[in-house]
C-alpha cells in the first residue's frame, strides 16, 4: 500500500507543482494544496500514516540541511543583526495579540499566554523552498530569515519551558536552557573540529558513495541531537549544512542529497501536510478559525517587517523577510501537542490551531511571491520542477 502511496504523492506533486508555476506561483503550493485534495478530507486516496510520516519527516531533514549547504557563512555573519531583530520582533507582536486574543476569547490567563505562545512560533521549511525557487536563498534576506528563524526557535522553546514551570508541569527551567547552550556549543565545536575531519577519514572508504553516506550521517546525527535536546531537528540540520558547507565536499555532497531530497522525499513532506489537514467540525469553529488565521498571519507579518525595517531593509523586502516568518509549521503542531496534553488546550482549541496553522502554511508561499516579485533571480530549472 506504502508503494502505491508513493507513486500517487510523486505523479501528483510534480503535476500539481508545475500547475502553480505556470500560474505563477511558487511550486510548493500546489503540492500543498494537492495534499489536501489526496488526503482524508477530500479524495481519501491517500492515508496519512506512521510510516508516510516518517519519510516526511525525513524530507523536512534534507530540505534544511540542503539550505545549509546553501548558505553563505559569511553573508550569515552580517545578518546577525538584522536576524536578531527580525526574531524577536516576530515573537512579541504575536505573543502579545495571542494573549490579548486568548483574554478576550475568555481563556485564563496562562492559556492565553500559551496562545499567544502558539502564534509565536516559527517553521522556514515553507519558506526556504519559496526562497529557492524565487534565486533569493543566498540572499541578504534569505541569510536574515534563516537566521531569525534559528532565533525564533530557540526563544520560543526557552519561554515554553518557562510557561510549563509556571503552569505546574515538570519542568526544570535551568535544565532545559542548559540543554540549549550545550547543544549549540558542542554543534558549533563539532561542526569546526569534527566533521572536517570524519570527512576526510569516510570518504576514502572503498565502497559506493563514501561522501553522500558520512554527509547524511552527519545530517542526522545533527537533527537527532537537536530534538533531544528541546531544539527542533530542522535546526540541527540545517547547521549540519552548514559545516559541511565550509569544507570541500560542500558541491558534490549538495548535488547529491539534491537529487535525492527532490526525487522523493520532500514531495512527500510537502504533500503530507495537506494530507494530515483534518477539517471536521470546521463549520461549528469557523469564525474562530477566521478571526486566528487572521491574526496569526498579520502579527507575524507586522513583526517581521517591523524588525526587517529596523535593520535597514527597503519596504519591499521587510514586508518578503516578515512574510517568510508567517508560516507556522511543524513547530507551531508540536507545541499544540505539548498544551494538549497539559490542559493548557481543549481539545476544540486544539483542532482549530491545526487549521489555522495550515491556512499560515499555504498563504506563506503566494505572500513571499507577491513581495519578493521581480527582486530575484530567475530559478534554476531543477529547483523550478522540484
């Protein structure tokens, strides 16, 4: 069943991908949206599965260790400024109308906190395919979104532990931003000392694609690390890229975790989010759904431009970098999992943050076109039918 799963996600996405395009959207809308018409809500063709979501997961994996691999260290370096701005603005405006949104709603106080927390959060998978396929991932302004999105991380998960501790879970703060720092320390000393050196020793190895194989593995040790220690496996592995991107392996291990990322795995990462949308009782919560959606996109959209702006960026491109921020992602589902399970969310609460976090998903690609546009370079063909 797994196999014809596959075959009918790959056929479908890459038909659907090179619809949007002609329309002049970004490809990776229309294999969102053609996941919501495979899935369970629409045609029923297509299950979502323990196993399809784990080749998603792998597929989210290479899509950021191949913008890591991607990235510019040194245009990196002189962003931090400017990521900086872009992160935390993109976590207080949200943050703040969350909670005032919560309060409003009725919700105690802590719950709104929590909300206000949801709509903070951040995931730039979206919108590194969108990047990539406008010529703008090794841009300034991409460099400043990936960047911001490593800070938005890392704060949001830092002020979740803290909410948790407030809210009587088992949490010991001091812990958990222990794990943080030790995480990033020994990543940034691996990446210089090690993975150089774990290269070199892997890639004379006598057997069939030493490089791609010790690449990989680097990738998602990278990513196991990360989520064992509180921080997303996105993260890990895109510093993975990262390093790897400083040696001078960087070309021949991109070009082959390219073709096999694009071949396979992230279609299915693309498409599976459509797939898991779940849209029963939608009409009973419809106008919450509404006025959330709303709100979650405007804030991220005002913060992050808010900050682009603050750093210098012209209009045009503050309001691409505050767009780019909007969708919420897989980090975003992860924490509503997390208030679930300690009450700090209902159940209906729940299965609304789920829509509107993949309404923030397909409005993120169009909104990033829309601003962005005429600003790149034209996309490579295989980015362009990825």
């Amino acid at each position: 069943m797994l196999i014809l799963q596959l075959a009918i996600i790959l056929i479908a996405a890459k038909i659907a991908g090179d619809i949007s395009v002609r329309l002049g959207q970004p490809s990776v809308l229309g294999k969102l949206l053609i996941g919501i018409v495979l899935g369970p809500s629409v045609l029923g063709v297509v299950n979502d599965t323990e196993i399809l979501a784990e080749f998603s997961q792998i597929g989210v994996i290479l899509l950021m260790f191949i913008a890591g691999l991607e990235t510019d260290v040194d245009e990196f370096k002189r962003t931090g400024k400017s990521s900086t701005y872009v992160g935390v603005a993109g976590i207080v405006v949200p943050l703040a109308f969350g909670y005032l949104a919560g309060m409003m709603l009725g919700l105690a106080s802590i719950e709104s906190w929590f909300l206000g927390l949801l709509l903070s959060a951040t995931s730039v998978s979206i919108s590194v395919q969108a990047l990539k396929e406008m010529g703008k991932l090794q841009s300034r302004e991409g460099a400043t979104i990936l960047g911001a999105a490593v800070i938005d991380d890392v704060l949001v998960i830092l002020a979740l532990a803290f909410l948790m501790s407030l809210a009587g879970g088992d949490v010991n703060l001091g812990m958990v931003i222990l794990k943080k720092i030790l995480f990033f320390a020994g990543a940034i000393l691996v990446g210089w000392k090690v993975v150089p050196w774990f290269l070199k020793k892997f890639a004379p190895l006598q057997v069939t694609e030493a490089v791609i194989s010790s690449a990989l593995i680097i990738c998602f040790v990278y990513a196991y690390a990360a989520e064992y220690t509180g921080v997303a496996a996105i993260i890990g592995a895109y510093i993975a890229g990262v390093a790897i991107s400083l040696t001078g392996y960087k070309h021949e291990v991109f070009e082959k975790v390219e073709t096999i990322s694009y071949s396979i795995f992230v279609p299915v990462f693309f498409t599976s989010i459509g797939i898991t949308a779940e849209f029963s009782g939608i009409t009973e919560n419809l106008s919450l759904i509404v006025i959330l959606s709303v709100l979650a996109v405007l804030t991220k959209l005002i913060g992050g431009t808010i900050g682009a702006k603050a750093a210098g960026f012209p209009w045009n491109s503050s309001l691409g970098i505050g767009s780019a921020m909007v969708s919420r992602g897989e980090v975003a589902l992860i924490i509503a999992a997390i208030g679930l399970e300690s009450k700090l969310l209902s159940q209906d609460m729940f299965a609304v943050i789920v829509v509107v976090v993949l309404i923030t998903t397909i409005v993120t690609p169009p909104m990033m076109k829309c601003f962005f546009a005429g600003k790149g370079e034209k996309p490579h063909l295989s980015e362009k039918q990825a």
